[in-house]
C-alpha cells in the first residue's frame, strides 16, 4: 500500500510540456499536443487519468511541434508541420490544435494546406485509457490492470475498464472518421490553399457527462461553458489598470489562474474553494487552500468562505493514526475516486498537516472583518472553537505551549508543515531535526488563531473571552521569543526538536511571524537584515534556506529555492514591521520573475544568484498553475497598499508605498462588505469612491490586536 504523499515532488514531466486546467480536471501533453503513456502525461479528471494515449499522425508521420500557446488557463493552441518528404526541408502542412479541457477534452483539428496542389492526408487519431490513479502516474508506478473492453458505433470508440468493484469508461467520439478497435480514422484531401477541419472529444462516459454536453457548442461561434464560467468569474472580481504594463498583465494572468483553479464541492454547488495547483494536486488542500484564499481576500473573499465551510464539514472527529485525523484538526488533502482505495487505511481525507488547523481559525478572522453577515461568520464559530481545543488537547504534545507535529504512522509525510519534503527541517550543519518538531511560523499561525478569535468575540460582545484570549496571546508571545531567539546568531530558530533544542538553520519560515505580529520589536530589524542578506536574498527573492547553510542547495525543493508564496507573506511582514524598501525590493525581484514565465509565477523556482544567471532557474516539477503562486502577485500589490477592512469596526484602510516604477493603480468593482468601491492610487496618494454608508476610508494600518496584548502584558507585569 503506497504511503500520502510522502514524496511531494513529482518526477519531471519533460520539455516543453503544456499543462492546461479547469477545475479538478487537467491536461499534460508535449509541445505538439500528443499525449504518450511512457510520461507522466494525460487528460485527468478526479485524480484518475481518463486519457494516457491522444496522439495525432498524418500520412504516418508524428506532428513536428512549432509552437504552443495557452489562451486561458483550460485552452491552448497548437501548431505544427508534417515533415517534408523527397528532399524538401520545408512541408506544405500546417496542422493546428485548438484544445479545451473541461470534463474530458475537444479539439479541433484543422489541417491547412500551403500547396498550389490539392493534398491526399490519411489522418489517425490513436487514443488509450489506462484510468490510472494520480499518485501512480505521479510516481511513475502504474501497476494495476483493469480489465479492458472496447466497444464501436459510429464515429465512436468506448473504451471500458473494470477493477476490482470499479468501473471506469469514456467516449471518443471522431465524427465522420472510420473508427475501430484501436484508432479513429480519417482519408481526406485538403484543397489546394485550403483546410480541412474536425472536432474530436474525449468524455468520461457517465449519466452526468453524456446528458450535459460538456463542450457545447462544437463550432468557433459562441462561448463554451469553461468560457461562460470564466466570463462570470471576470464580471464579479476587480477590474484594473496599472501603469506598469508588465505588472498589469501578471496580476492579470493571476486572476485568470485563480478562476481556473477554482473547484466545487458536489455536495454543495453553491461553494467554490481553491484547488493547490496544476498538475498534481487540484484537489482541496488545508494549507494551501487556506493561504490561497486569505491572499486573495481583495479579489474574492467569497473563495475563502466556500474553502472554510467545505474544510469545516471534513473537521476531524475521532483519532484515527492511519489517516491522522484527530477531534477537531483540520484535514491537510482530501482525494477523489480511486485514489481514495490506494491512500492511508482506504480514507479518502488525510489530516497530515500542523498548521491547517490554526490556519482556519485566522481565516475565518479575516472572512469575518470583510463583512460577510454575522449569522454566516457565528455557524462557523463552533468549529473555530474546536480548532483551538485541538491545539490546546493535541497539537501541543507535550503541555510546554507550543504546537508539535510527529507523523502517527510511517507511512504519512515526515514533515507536517508548509516545508513537507522529508529533509525540509535541518540544522545549520545540515542534519535532519528529530520530531515532534514545533515550527517557528506555526507558532505564528497559532498566535494568529487567537488573535481571530479574540477579534470576533469583541465583535460579538464577548469581552471576557476577547480578553482571555488577549492575555493568552501575551503570555505566548513572550515564551516564543524566548526559546526561538537565537541572540547569538541573531535570528530565530526555524524549530525547537524533540529534545527542545533550538534548530539553527537561517530559513525563511520566521518571515511568516513578522506578518502575524509575533515577533519583538527590538528584534524585527535584524531579522529583516538577515532576510535581505546575499545568503538569504537571491535577487529573485529570499531563499528557503541561507547558502551558508549546511543543508543549502540552490535546486532542492525546500533547501534553497525561491518560493513566491514564501515571499509574499515575509514582505507584508516587513511592512507590518516598517520596513518599506525592503518589501519593495521583494515585490519588485518577484514582479520581474514572472515576465520571463508570461506573467504567470510557478510554485517555485530555483535559488541561483541573480548575479550567476540572469534569469530565474525553473524548478523541474514545479506545479504552475499554482494557487498561493497565483495569489502572490495580489498579496504584494495589496500588502504595498497597505490595503485592509475591518467592516465591523466601520472602517477600511489603505496607505500606499507603491514603487513609483508601478505607476498610477485604478481598481474598480472591488469588493468591501455589501457593496463594490473604485480605487486609484497616484503618486502614493489614494482615493476611494462607492463607500457603503456604514463604512469609512482611514489613512493609515487597520488596527492590530497586538495593541490589546501589549495592554495584557503591561497589566501582568503590574500584577
């Protein structure tokens, strides 16, 4: 039984590949759109690959790739060439590719002919289905065979499997072709100077499926029902214009790869929450799912509503070692179909993550203070409370305060937090931490938890447990400070281990505290001065790992690589912290690593010098779509704004320090409480317009909590 997803990084998925994605289906193919079983490529649609063969020949001749380019996120065109023949380098065929992913694929197939003659094209279309399971594609280890049988009608092909109690089939339809056993084929002649064209399709064969055409309508005319669903996106988020071009056209490419990676839970449709990321994991994650929707609060904060109601219904009841669910926890993956029969113990939801519990409980806190209706905010309070007793009763293992994570099962992640390869906690030597582990940012996270729920119950009246929960955020802060403070080396220590030693590696993760409040403010600034040193600042970004570390590697996925996410939360940190030009200098690093990817952020990339390469080093398997990367354009343009709302407390706040590089910023149709408000931003000065009436625009920093706790910790010390 293979264990969760131990290993987190994929093998490569070769040059040149095309990912495209629409909500929990996807697409991996080569650069001239073939689809061949001996790589990790296919047509997947909940977590099953429903393609692993879709390959396209003419005159017996493979496509010779000219160019692939994606138009949306789930459409990309293809174009290439049929080899010449008899001597002459170049051919007169031109074959275009115009491919949706939705439940299943369409294409339309065109063969353009640059010939003053009329050209004879035998036209095969070779299609395989091997219903393999995401993780074993994913890891290279396709072992079960179903039991296969293909089934002929006009212009159709079924294919169908069987394994064990589950069955699996989808229709390839190719009409007009002669379709048998094993491919689809077409005899056509394309007219001298002119074309020839099909539409071929591959859906799962359900109820579902064949009663709603998925693709409709086959034609160039008219939106398709990915468009219609992108075009409601679009009409409901900001719209923006940025004087910087380039950086317009990234938050752009951010959006739309925020709208692609959304997903619906089918029990309830009404719900969209954020799937992590294209290829392997567009599927609800706690922590990703969680950061992805706090990120993007400004563009759509009804995404964070929908992921913390799905992730409430799935909050852990009972221990279970096996999938590491406990009273309370919230889950780190959910799987669908039949991953669900390969994972720990048959679940389909594994708990394995420490700090998607603290995590929600601070998201609803955000949810809360941009002004959905109380009712909404206080059914989830229960579970924002039942988050808390699971850090109190079981993530703090040991009753010392902290919160730990030790894996319950050796089949489940060896790391628990947002660093989860198995080496991605070391120390400054280089070797391994010894759980149970209590993380630096985690702690952050939990400090968080009760400032969020500290918030709502002043918001709610409940004074006694606002303060309760503001002294115990007091008392919490100052116990961090001091066991992770390392005044020697004058940073924090990513981790306290088992035996409550300080790890020692300089890593990226204290930047999250910086955001959330926790650190002291005698010591923010030498944190930011070895954030932006040259071992941790890369010049794309600051690394996961110092290069004067002994585990540091510029090409390991947690030991030395630039996340943007990562990035992101450290320069709203810094600024929460005064330290402006240091957060521009990252904003600025990571804005131009996206114009060398079309605007478009992957997960990571890796830790070379900008001085060593002039551009970023892309990770290999590097998940892109990605959805914190998605959200990261967002969450620096917001954070260099200055941009917050706390509607309860009838104000919103902005105070600008944008680059003056950026240009002028207009935003309209933002969204804040129950209304949309316009926004333009020149020359660091602000003006907002569409205020609802019981909402005021303040100059300056939404209030923090921390002001309370500092109120708490002078009151215990006089007591």
């Amino acid at each position: 039984m293979a264990g969760w997803n131990v290993d987190t990084a994929a093998g490569p998925l070769g040059a040149g590949t095309v990912t495209l994605v629409e909500g929990s289906s996807f697409c991996i193919s080569q650069p001239n759109g073939d689809i061949l079983p001996d790589l990790p490529h296919g047509v997947f649609h909940q977590d099953t690959r429903i393609l692993s063969r879709w390959n396209v020949s003419v005159n017996g001749q493979s496509i010779e790739a000219l160019t692939a380019q994606m138009t949306e996120p789930y459409r990309g065109i293809f174009a290439g060439r049929i080899p010449g023949t008899h001597g002459h380098a170049d051919s007169p065929l031109i074959v275009e590719r115009v491919r949706e992913v939705g439940v299943g694929i369409q294409e339309e197939l065109t063969i353009r002919n640059f010939s003053t003659k009329s050209a004879d094209c035998v036209v095969v279309l070779h299609a395989e289905a091997d219903f393999a399971d995401l993780f074993e594609v994913k890891e290279a280890r396709v072992q079960r065979r179903w039991q296969e049988t293909r089934s002929v009608a006009a212009g159709r092909l079924t294919i169908s499997s069987t394994w064990r109690k589950i069955r699996k089939a989808i229709n390839i339809d190719a009409p007009g072709a002669v379709v048998n056993s094993g491919n689809a084929t077409y005899r056509v002649t394309v007219p001298a100077r002119g074309y020839w064209s099909t539409f071929l399709s591959a859906v799962p064969a359900t109820q579902e499926a064949e009663a709603t055409d998925p693709f409709a309508p086959k034609t160039r005319e008219g939106p398709s029902p990915m468009d219609r669903r992108r075009l409601e996106w679009v009409a409901k988020i900001p719209r923006l214009q940025i004087g910087n071009r380039s950086i317009e056209r990234t938050l752009r490419r951010s959006y739309d790869d925020l709208g692609a990676l959304r997903i619906e839970d089918p029990r309830h449709p009404e719900r969209v929450v954020v799937a992590a990321g294209a290829p392997w994991f567009m599927t609800l994650f706690g922590r990703d799912s969680l950061w992805a929707s706090e990120m993007s609060l400004p563009v759509d904060p009804s995404l964070a509503l929908g992921t913390l109601q799905t992730l409430a219904d799935y909050q852990g009841n009972a221990v279970d070692p096996l999938s590491e669910e406990e009273p309370g926890k919230i889950l780190h993956e959910v799987r669908l179909d039949v991953s669900s029969g390969l994972a720990l113990g048959g679940k389909s939801v594994y708990y394995g993550s420490v700090d998607a519990t603290p995590l929600f409980v601070a998201v609803l806190g955000s949810v809360s203070r941009w002004g959905f209706a109380k009712e909404v905010i206080q059914a989830l309070l229960p579970n924002a409370d039942r988050a808390l007793d699971w850090i109190r009763d079981y993530g703090d293992k040991d009753g010392d305060g902290f919160v730990e994570y030790e894996r319950l099962n050796n089949q489940g992640l060896i790391n628990q937090g947002w660093k989860d390869s198995w080496d991605g906690i070391n120390f400054a030597d280089g070797h391994l931490a010894e759980p149970p582990l209590a993380l630096c940012e985690v702690q952050a996270y939990v400090y968080a938890a009760y400032a969020a729920r500290a918030w709502m119950a002043y918001d709610a009246g409940d004074e006694a447990l606002g303060n309760e929960l503001a002294d115990k955020m007091a008392l919490f802060k100052r116990r961090f400070n001091e066991h992770f403070w390392m005044p020697k080396a004058g940073y924090y220590a990513v981790a306290l281990d088992g035996k409550k030693n300080q790890v020692d590696a300089c890593a990226s993760n204290m930047g999250h505290c910086l955001w959330l409040g926790l650190i002291d403010d005698d010591k923010a600034p030498l944190v930011a001065e070895r954030l932006m040193s040259p071992e941790m600042f890369s010049g794309w970004g600051i690394r996961t790992l110092g290069s004067d570390m002994g585990a540091y590697n510029p090409a390991s996925y947690h030991n030395g690589s630039v996340w943007p996410h990562d990035n992101a939360i450290i320069a709203a940190g810094l600024l929460r912290y005064g330290f402006v030009d240091e957060a521009q200098k990252i904003a600025s690093a990571l804005l131009d690593a996206a114009e060398f990817t079309g605007g478009r952020l992957p997960e990571l990339f890796c830790g070379f010098s900008r001085d060593q390469f002039p551009e970023p080093v892309p990770y290999p398997t590097a998940c892109s779509p990605q959805a914190w990367a998605a959200t990261t354009p967002i969450l620096l343009i917001t954070s260099l704004m200055r941009y917050d709302a706390h509607i309860s407390r009838g104000g919103m706040w902005m105070d600008p320090v944008l680059p003056k590089a950026y240009g002028d910023v207009h935003i309209s149709n933002a969204p804040m409480g129950p209304g949309r408000i316009t926004i333009d931003v020149q020359g660091s000065v602000p003006t907002v317009h569409g205020l609802p009436d019981n909402i005021s625009f303040h100059r300056g920093s939404r209030p923090w909590i921390t002001e309370l706790v500092e109120q708490s910790d002078r009151r215990r010390r006089r007591n």
